[in-house]
C-alpha cells in the first residue's frame, strides 16, 4: 500500500468520472484496497457525477412493469462511498497533459480538479435522431422517472380506450411502438405487456385482441448482441404473442401521433417509447484522449488509454460504454451492463497493480453471460456455454441481473419484491 503513492510522494489523488455501474463498481473497489491510505490521507477518491445515485438500467423494463419498487434500482453514491469525495456535479472539459479537470460552471466560475489518475466511465445516452415529432410524441427508456412515466401512459391509455366512443382514438389508445430492438426495447415491451395482460381483467370491454404492439428495428435482427439462435428464439416469442415486429425498418416521423414507417405503413398511436441506439457522452471530445471511429475513448485491452505511441498513456484509463475495449473477433466491446461491471472490477485492480509497478492484466470478455427478459417467466440467456430459453433462462437472467447489482442491500431489496410479487397480485393503477 505505500507504493500506492504519487511520484512526489505526496497524496494520490484519483479522478473517476462518471457514477454508473463502471464509475459506482470501480470506486468501491478502490476504496476497499486503499482504505487505510484514504483515512490516513495517503490517498484520495473523487468521483463526479451529474446525479446523487446510480440507476441500475437492466431493471427499469420490471420498474416499468411495477414488479420492482422503484426505488430499490437506484443506489445512492455517498452511503457507497463513505471513504471517497462525491460531487454531484458535471465535468465540462479535461486536459489530460495537464492532468487538470474542470467542473462545469456554477455561476460562472469553473472550478478545477488536479488529479493524478484519471478514470473515465461517463456511460453513453440514448442517440435520439432528428424525427418529426419524436421530441414531441415519443418517450425515453433511460431512467427511474422515464420508467413510471411509460407505465403512467400504458395504464392511462386502457382507462382512455375503455371510456372513449371515438373508434379511432379507441386504436390509436391501444396501440404500443416501441423503436429499438436492443435488450431495454425487448425486455420493456415483453414486461408491459404482460402488465397488461394481467390487468385486462378490469376491462372488460377491452379484448387481448385489440391490443396492437410494434417493435421497430433498423437492423435485420433484434437483440443483435444475443446468439443468432437465441435472438432468433426470441423474435417467434414475440410474434407468438402477436408482437408485430418490423425488422430493417425504421422511424420516419411521428408528428401528431400520427407514424411513418419506412415500409411505407402509417397508423396512429399515443405511445411511442425510443429506445435504439446509443451516442458517445458529449465530454468525450472536451477531452484530450484519443476518440475511436464511433466516438468512444481508445483503449487498450488492459483498459488504459492508448497513448501516441500505441503503448499506455500514463494515468489515464477507461471502462464501460465510454471505452472502446478490443474484443476479438469484434473490433471493440459491445456496450451494456455486463461489459461495464467487469471492465470496472479490472480497472480497479489494474491501476493498483500499475501503481505498483506490476503489469496490468488484459480484460477477456467471458463468453456465455448475455441474457435478456420476455416477460414473466421467459427469457434467453447464455450459461456455461449453452443457450436456455424459457423458465431456466428467466431464473438464470434473473440471478444473474441481481447479483450484478453494485449494492448488498440493494439486492436484498429487490429480491423481496420478486419474493412478494410472486405471492400477491399488484394493483394494476399504483404508478
């Protein structure tokens, strides 16, 4: 632990910026390694982040579905990390040569942060694209609050079609676009419209039926991270459920509830969720690193920041869907929460070992972890090797979703709401 120390063995001062599953997993690795040197003041953590809490995002499809008390995904950042500084702030721009960061300005002064190690694991947003409309008409998938504001919609719009006696409004009530085919665009359409199916029973003059969900996707396949056979699984799933699926098609504008397809198919819905594609965190080009071609922080596999020489560029590293990871046979890593958890553990591990004079280990993605929710008690996953589907897959993708959870008493949370939601019905109106 001494040689855990700046070189003019003074404090060593660690910057992680970003508090999502790389940023949060990262630094509570580091705070268990170097807890008696941030006590003693031998070292020093802080990690900037826009938002007190991370959102644990493969759980928002049952938030939204009302299975998890929503709550119980977000883990606030201080309680985590009572050893490290928290500032819920935003990082405007970082010269790495400098080894200078400056916080966003607050009343019009920027603040700097020297640092002597440099973490980036700022995530991606959703890449909303210029449509007509979509601004305006269609929903995100992104946080807690996005979650309960779909599900509000969903539940809105069977008290809408039950009431109306305009057949029109009544179709376009009861007709559900979801544009993205990604995991989160799966698993949110699978559980609301099981939310749905359960709920219908307080309907009566509503029909399954006359329900209308459509799944959008540019490529021609969904879940495109997922084994060809287990995504081809899941697409039967879906249309066994009268999912109409639209593969290599696209979102042409939705102005006044009113869509376009590229196939050339128009239909009126009220609900309208987005969740395709992802763009790199905008911080990224106020930066001095070098950007891959699609925008994300060039690494190397041991998840230090390709310098100009091709080597490591000293004190700089990056993890998670900033970074762009070698993965062979793939150019890079794909993005998601898999990637993000055990990219951080190894950075962590990494930058001791480098401080240390060790050599760093490469990051070998485990093959075989991918899962994704159809529903209650359907899903796909990878385990050992082999492709589960149905009720094995869903157990499987659900221990797996909660034991990745960067919180103990998180987890114990979430697993009683399952516990309970297996033992009583929810109501169907609580947002």
């Amino acid at each position: 632990m001494n040689q855990v120390t700046s070189t003019g063995g003074g404090t060593i001062r660690i910057l992680i910026v970003g508090g999502g599953c790389a940023g949060l997993t990262s630094a509570q690795r580091l705070q268990r390694e170097l807890q008696q040197d941030l006590r003693s003041g031998r070292a020093e953590i802080t990690l900037v982040e826009a938002a007190p809490y991370l959102t644990y995002r493969p759980l928002l499809a049952e938030v939204a579905a009302g299975a998890i008390d929503p709550r119980h995904v977000v883990v606030p950042l201080r309680p985590a990390l009572p050893d490290c500084r928290v500032l819920t702030a935003r990082i405007a721009r970082i010269d790495h040569g400098r080894r200078l960061a400056w916080l966003a300005p607050q009343d019009g002064i920027e603040v700097e942060l020297p640092y002597d190690e440099l973490v980036l694991t700022v995530g991606a947003s959703c890449r909303a694209q210029p449509i007509p409309g979509l601004a305006d008409h269609g929903l995100g998938f992104e946080t807690v609050g996005e979650a309960l504001a779909l599900r509000t919609r969903v539940l809105d719009q069977l008290d809408l079609a039950s009431t109306t006696r305009d057949v029109e409004l009544r179709h376009a009530a009861l007709t559900f676009v979801f544009v993205g085919a990604g995991y989160g665009g799966v698993s949110a359409l699978a559980e609301l419209a099981d939310l749905v199916g359960r709920v219908l029973r307080d309907y009566p003059n509503i029909q399954p039926e006359d329900l209308r969900w459509v799944l959008v996707e540019a490529d021609h396949r969904i879940l495109a991270e997922a084994d060809p056979e287990l995504a081809e699984y899941a697409l039967q799933q879906l249309r066994d459920r009268n999912v109409d699926v639209r593969l290599g098609t696209t979102l042409e504008s939705a102005d006044d509830g009113l869509l376009v397809l590229s196939d050339g198919s128009k239909f009126a819905a009220r609900t309208l969720v987005w969740t395709a594609g992802a763009r790199p965190a905008p911080l990224l080009a106020a930066t001095d690193l070098p950007l891959a071609d699609d925008g994300r922080v060039r690494c190397l596999d041991t998840l230090q920041v390709v310098g100009p020489d091709g080597g490591p560029l000293p004190g700089a590293w990056a993890a998670g869907d900033c970074a762009a990871v070698p993965a062979p046979p793939d150019a890079y890593c794909r993005r998601g929460a898999q990637h993000a958890l055990a990219q951080a553990e190894l950075l962590a591990g990494n930058l001791l070992a480098a401080r240390a004079g060790a050599a760093p280990q490469p990051y070998r993605p485990e093959p075989g972890e991918a899962s994704a929710s159809l529903g209650l008690r359907n899903a796909v996953a990878h385990a050992g090797g082999r492709r589960l589907t149905g009720r094995r897959a869903w157990l499987v993708h659900r221990a797996r979703t909660l034991r990745r959870v960067p919180s103990a008493e998180r987890r114990v949370r979430i697993l009683a709401d399952w516990l309970l939601g297996g033992l009583f019905a929810s109501g169907p109106h609580v947002p």
